[in-house]
C-alpha cells in the first residue's frame, strides 16, 4: 500500500476543500491514473538528474508536481458565468532515515489563484462541497513518521496527516462524478492540502489488496487556521475513524482488472439535527428556538468498484478497453442531512493508439436530502425572501469528461456536468429562491515535473 499521496492526480475531478465556516470542504488532489506505475524503464534524464541522484543517494527522495483545475458555471449557480481556478504546486519530501523508518514532508504551494473563494459561494450546493477554498499561500499537507514492517507489508504512520489520498478513494473514474461528497458534508474533515493529528495503519494482503485503518482528531478551528503549522490552535471535538479493505489491478496484472474499496466511518462529534438546527430553516427560529443536537455522532458503510468488462490486450499498459464503475455511501442516524450518496457510469480508453492515455466517459451522481434538510431548506428560503419554492430531496448531476494523455508527464481533462434539483448547502444556508439546474464545464492539467527534471525517479506501484 505504497502512499504517495498526490501520486498520479485527478484532474478535474480534484477538487480541493479547505474549511472557513460552517461543515469542512474536503480537497481531493489525487488520481486514478498513474503513467508510470507499471514503468520498467529507467528514470529519465534532465536538468536536475544529478542532483536527484545525489539527493537520493543520501537518503532524500523528492517529488514536485503541478496541478492547475479551472471551472466555469456559464449558466448554473447564485451568479451565472462566474470563473475559478486553482494551482498547487506540491513538494514532497521523504527523508529515508532506515529501511524501516521514514519522515514524510509535505508541502503545498497555492498558485495561481483566481476567484476561489467568491466562486465557492456561487456554486455553493452539495455536490460541490470539495471545490476549493484557498485561504493561504502555502499548506502543511503531511509530516510524519512512517515504519515499514516484514518487508513492507505492515506500514504505521503517525503526525500530521491526512487521510483522503488513501480513504475514499477517486480513482475510480475521471471528471467531477464520482468524487464522494459524504467527506466534507458528514465527517467534516479537513482538503487534501491540510494536516491534522492523526495515525494510520495498512498492511498488504497481497500485491494489489491491502486493509487499512486511520483515525484523525476532529478540531476544525485547528486546521482552519493558517497555513497548518499552527499545531496548538483550537479544542478537538471528538476523532474521525475510517476502515476499509481495497484493491488496486492494473493491465499487467489482469486482462480485466477489478478495483474497489469497502469500508465503514465515524465521526464521534455529536451533529445538529437537519431540521432543528440553528439557522432560519428552522421551524421554531426566533428567540425561542429549540435547537436538537445529537450525540451519537455519525456512523456510515460504504463501497466503490470499477471493473473492466472488456479489452483488448496488446501488452501495453493502455489496451482498448471497457470499464464500469459506481459506488455507494450511507450515513445511519437521526436528523442526518445527507444520508445517502452513489454514483455510477462507464469509461472507453485505450482506443486512440497515438495517445493511449485518451479516455472518455460519463457518470451519474446522486445525492440525496434527508425529509428534514429538504425542509430545512424550504422553511429558510420562505423566512428569508418570502419565496415558497419546496427543496427536492433527489439531487443528480450528470457528468461527461475525456482524458488525455500529455508527453510521457502529464495529463490534460476537460468535462462538463448538468445539476439537475441542486440544493442549498450549509456553506450559505439559505438562499432567496431555488437554485435552476444547470450546467459546469471545467478543466484541469497534471504534470510530474519532478521525472521532466530528472529529480525524480518515474513512480511505480
């Protein structure tokens, strides 16, 4: 269970999530595409190749990539044809002290930026709670301690973490659709570009299996303040706790590779109930509001899979081939707001032999509004403006995206997705009407500039 954390990203769909007020945004920077991990051939040369040999000859291993996600909402959100972009520059850093025991430093650069924040807020509905907020230059995204036990099967790290790139995984398909919302709306839990205390455990079954299991601390005004060295700020309010058993095949591994990963979560801070909470939704709102809070905290299953049902293989990394994927995330508990997600869909790659890194493909998402947000909602909407405009609980988006492969270092993505009955998120918490449906297209670019300098060796799984 090798973790390079931002190895190979996901364009498009890395939305990155950083938290000012109301639940977490998460941030996913991560990938379902590595063009190296089944590589053979030897590390490039480049500008920097002999200052790569001789870090890594003492024992420094560096990786620098770059990714650029911009998102345009021509005719969809609080202000139609509002424009954000993101850029993050990542550094990462692993200082080999033994065979066994490792430091992990990650840091990420925000550059460049435009719009991000009042582009949030435009958008601003449950399906794009991980699209990025950006409130300092530079993030403290890991630093850690990582042992490596019986020949690298056992792996325990602990430090400032984070637990997206491994939990929740969206690598099972390309674009916006199947990036799980249920992070930042149900676990409040910190982007991919923020660090919180926490541990990790893994261990490898086998080559492509692995079980894992990771707990956090629950303290957003930690994580929420500054650029994540601010270590003493903030009470934690409980522990995040996420399981899972997963499995990663490739095409030299399988001529139909199998994917997936199955898990449980928790959240122990108590949440407030979607209908008595404290805003104007409300039904009791006004000097004696009753506010329900409930303690039990957040429980959820879920389950992802992506499974080639066809191909051609030609003994290439990237045959021709056919894959579907869909996944599912429930939240038990009373007074949830959004207990269920699932998305689904299908991916044709391989088949232009100029570029075979080209895929296209769609996705189907759905988030569904518990009784009691939808009213919630309702009830803000009518207090606020006077406007009786009910909330659907079924929300969809449906989202198409091709990849395409760019040099042997990068990849470039563009895609587009239609929001049909988008709610009102917590982030704004009322909204004057309904939000029309409506649609997003956005791009995104990745590049391994650390193998186009020579500084870093070509990744493998």
């Amino acid at each position: 269970m090798q973790i390079d954390t931002f190895k190979a990203l996901m364009l498009g769909a890395a939305w990155a999530g950083l938290a000012t007020n109301g639940p977490a945004l998460a941030q996913d920077v991560t990938v379902n595409f590595d063009p190296y991990a089944v590589s053979q051939s030897p590390p490039p040369s480049g500008a920097l190749t002999e200052v790569g040999d001789a870090l890594r000859k003492a024992g420094v291993d560096i990786r620098l990539d770059f990714v650029n996600l911009y998102s345009n909402a021509p005719n969809f959100g609080f202000t139609q044809g509002e424009a954000g972009n993101y850029g993050f520059l990542i550094f990462d850093t692993t200082f080999n002290l033994s065979d066994t025991i490792k430091v992990k430093w990650q840091e990420t650069l925000n550059v460049p930026m435009y719009n991000g924040d009042e582009y949030l807020f435009n958008l601003s509905n449950s399906f794009f709670a991980t699209i990025p907020v950006i409130d300092t230059f530079t993030d403290l995204t890991r630093l850690t301690i990582l042992g490596l036990f019986f020949d690298g099967k056992l792996e325990l790290e602990v430090g400032r973490l984070n637990m997206w790139p491994e939990f929740f995984r969206p690598d099972f398909c390309g674009g916006l659709g199947c990036i799980s919302q249920i992070r930042p709306l149900v676990l409040n839990a910190p982007g991919n570009t923020l660090s919180v205390w926490g541990g990790r455990v893994g261990y490898n079954i086998s080559p492509t299996t692995t079980i894992g299991a990771v707990l956090t601390e629950d303290n957003p005004q930690n994580w929420q303040t500054g650029s994540g060295w601010d270590w003493a700020q903030g009470n934690s309010q409980g522990y995040t706790a996420v399981f899972h058993v997963a499995q990663r095949e490739n095409f030299m591994q399988s001529a139909l590779p199998l994917n997936y990963e199955v898990g449980a979560y928790r959240a122990s801070a108590p949440y407030m109930d979607a209908l008595y909470n404290t805003g104007w939704g409300n039904p009791t709102f006004g000097p004696n509001q009753i506010v329900i809070e409930h303690d039990g905290g957040s429980n959820g299953l879920f389950a992802q899979a992506r499974k080639v049902v066809w191909s051609a293989p030609d003994g290439s990394p990237f045959p021709q081939n056919v894959a579907v994927y869909g996944g599912a995330f429930y939240t038990f508990g009373e007074g949830q707001s959004y207990p269920l997600e699932a998305y689904g869909g299908v991916e044709y790659g391989g088949f232009w032999a100029e570029n075979p890194m080209t895929s296209i493909g769609a996705t189907l998402h759905y988030i569904g509004l518990s009784q009691k947000r939808a009213e919630y909602e309702t009830n803000a909407r009518l207090f606020f403006s006077g406007n009786y405009e009910p909330q659907p609980q079924d929300t969809f988006q449906v989202d198409v995206h091709a990849r395409f492969g760019v040099s042997k270092f990068g990849i470039f993505e563009v895609g587009a997705a239609y929001m049909i009955n988008p709610n009102t998120t917590v982030l704004a918490d009322y909204s004057t009407s309904r939000m029309k449906d409506g649609f997003v297209v956005y791009a995104g670019l990745f590049m391994d500039i650390g193998t186009l300098l020579g500084l870093s060796p070509p990744m493998r799984r």
